[in-house]
C-alpha cells in the first residue's frame, strides 16, 4: 500500500513455500489477497494493495516465458494490486528443505546470480508503478566462509548496474539493487558495508567506469533484523550510509531473538529455536563490548560447553531467528523490535531516506507452536503493528 510521501508497504511472499511461477501465483492469490482483505475489514480502507514478491530463478524464467508476465499484469489491474519490490536473495528452494548457508549461492562471482537478478529486473521495470520505481534485494556479495574473489562480485554488480540504468531509462523508472548485509555475509554490518562500497567505488575508478551507476542503482537493503543482530544503532547506520551517498533500496522491517547470557532458563528456551532449514547465526556482546560470532545455535552452545564460562561476564546473545514483529516473546526470552521501531522513526524523520517498506517474517513454518498464528492473521497483525508504529512516530 501507498503510505504518506510516496512510501510503499508490503509483505514479503517469501513466507509461502514457491518455487514455481504457478506455485508463486497460487501463494499471491490465495494467500496474498486472503490478507489483504483482512486488512481492509481491520482498517476499513482498501487502496491498492502492494505485493513483495519472491521469485526463485525458475519462477522468474517461466514468467518471462509466453505471455505470462502480461497475463499477470492484467491480474493485477484486476485486483487493484501493484509490485514495486522483488525478494531475489534465495535463487532456489527456500522452503522444506535444508537451505543453511546454500542460500548464498549462486553468489555474486557468478553469472548464474548475475542472469538471475537482470531477469528479475526485466519483471520489475514492467511491473512497478512509475511513481514507485522498482527494487530487488540480493545477498551481500557471498559467504566468508566461501571467501569470494571480490573482483569479480564487483565486475558482475558493475554489469548488473549497467543493465538496470538501461532498463531505468527505457521504462522512465527509478530502479535499484540492494545488497542484504547479514551475520557472515562478505559484509554485514555498518562499518563492513562502508568499507564494501569503498572499495566497490575504488574498483570502478580504478577501471574507469561510471561511480554514479553503483550510486543511482546499487545500495543497501537494510534489515532491521540483521543491523539489531550487530549491534549497530539504526540512526548511526543510516545517517553513515547517507553520508556515505550509499543509498536504502529497501528497508527489511523484522525482528530477532535476544536473551540474558546469565539466564539459564534463558539459554534452554533457545534451544526450541533450533531448526534444520536456516541459519541462525548467533552473536554475542560482552560488557566490555566484545562480539563473537556463531555460525548457528549448535555451535553457539558447543561454545558455551567448552568455555565452560562465567555467564555473567558473557552479557547478551542476539539470535538470527525472525520472530513476528508484534510478538514479545514469553519470559526469558526477548526481542530486537527497537530496532524496526527505530527505523520506522528514522523514516518518518527522514522520508526521502527509502520508499521501500517491507515486513518479512519469513519464518513462520519454523516458528516453535507457542509463538504461531494463522499465517493470514499474523500477516495481517503485522500489518497493524506497523501502520500503529508508523502512525506514532509522525504524531
């Protein structure tokens, strides 16, 4: 939906299990539309309603295929219905299966990522409203565990740059990538995306060419989830990238897990979280402001077990676990929703900073029992947490 000073919401459809075009559009038009009219009854409005799609790379391909992609179009006219962003991080399944550090790849070395992504944008620029412009979201880069040749990640966002600014200027539209920073990406944090983009900006000078295609078309998708996990402040992050003229493609509104390191009934609770499908990376800070990193919950305790510690002195443990924005989590544990909640201010402060919104709770299928809702009605409650929230920070 269209917010105040042309600022756009959805949800990301990457919460239905799709990796078909007919599976996509089966999950659009009987979940999507199923939320939508239950957020009309809640808020007693109906503008039209904004889709964050996921696509898979062989979503993408059939619906370029044939007239798929005009047969789509004319569904959305149909249902006063709009797309403005496209979730292109996972390139296959995403869903029933064990995804963990595999949904890095393809990374950004590959042409397999790079031809993915441009198809993406061909959907996006024929789709976006004109006043909305386009983006896709992507990974930041690669893995560190892959250690990527970061030559060729530039080589191949430069090309990708390249065919977006064709694109951008052939359907009179503002279109961007924006690079997801997470927990162990190639970058992930304030300090690593800065450096990131620096060195990206050194590279094109380097080759002679154009910096203001990566400033135009390329940036960050800024999770709140993810900067909450690194501790970063969110007015510090987007007041840097600002200064940095690295622009917000998107704004990822999502929350995680955090508990009291000294709490044992705290760290058993964890436990629940564990789950074969993901990555929850687990990161820690000490009182003398010390971060560790874990790749998952497994080894986030077999840490614990052979320090045996003091866990007083370890202070707290943030979990890569979306949980639903609205959610507080039953005692001991707690949550990072200050962060989304920083965001949200952040924007109404500074409404030029990003157009994109969007809740992705993406989690649901793996949420322990005592923390689901029917999928609809938790979509729709996200929905009001947001508007709410939003609401409050521009009173």
């Amino acid at each position: 939906m269209e917010l105040a000073n042309n600022i756009h919401l959805s949800y990301c459809t990457n919460i239905h299990p799709a990796e078909t075009w007919e599976e996509t559009f089966a999950a659009l038009r009987d979940h999507a539309l199923t939320v939508r009219d239950q957020l009309s009854k809640e808020t007693g409005e109906s503008p039209a309603f904004a889709l964050g799609m996921r696509l898979s790379a062989v979503a993408a391909t059939e619906l370029l295929a044939g007239d798929q992609l005009e047969q789509f179009q004319s569904w959305l006219v149909r249902e006063n219905a709009y797309v403005y962003t496209i979730n292109g991080f996972p390139f296959g399944a995403f869903h029933g299966t064990r995804v963990k550090e595999k949904v890095y790849q393809p990374d950004w070395t590959t042409a397999e990522r790079l031809n993915y992504t441009l198809n993406l944008f061909k959907i996006i620029a024929e789709l976006a409203p004109i006043q909305a412009g386009g983006s896709v979201s992507t990974l930041p880069g690669s893995f560190k565990e892959f250690q990527a040749d970061e030559d060729l990640i530039f080589q191949n966002l430069y090309a990708c740059a390249e065919h977006i600014a064709v694109l951008a200027k052939q359907h009179a539209k503002d279109l961007h990538l924006g690079l997801e920073p997470e927990p162990l990406g190639h970058f992930e944090n304030t300090e690593e995306s800065l450096a990131f983009f620096q060195r990206f900006n050194s590279w094109a000078e380097q080759h002679g060419k154009d910096q203001t295609l990566i400033q135009q078309h390329i940036g960050i998708n800024y999770d709140t989830c993810h900067f909450a996990l690194e501790y970063d402040d969110c007015f510090t992050a987007l007041n840097a990238f600002a200064e940095a003229k690295i622009r917000i493609s998107k704004i990822h509104l999502s929350n995680a897990l955090s508990i009291d390191l000294s709490n044992d009934d705290a760290l058993a609770s964890i436990r629940s979280f564990d789950e074969p499908t993901y990555l929850h990376q687990v990161l820690t800070k000490a009182p003398n402001g010390k971060i560790q990193r874990h790749r998952d919950i497994p080894e986030f305790f077999a840490y614990l077990d052979r320090q045996a510690a003091n866990f007083e002195l370890l202070g707290e443990a943030r979990v890569h676990f979306h949980i639903p924005l609205y959610a507080d989590p039953d005692a001991p544990l707690g949550s990072t929703r200050d962060h989304a909640e920083a965001a949200l201010a952040y924007i109404s402060q500074h409404p030029q900073t990003c157009p994109h919104l969007e809740m992705e709770t993406y989690t649901w299928g793996v949420l322990p029992a005592a923390m689901q809702l029917p999928i609809h009605q938790q979509l729709t409650q996200e929905y009001l947490w947001t508007l709410k929230t939003l609401e409050s920070k521009n009173a």
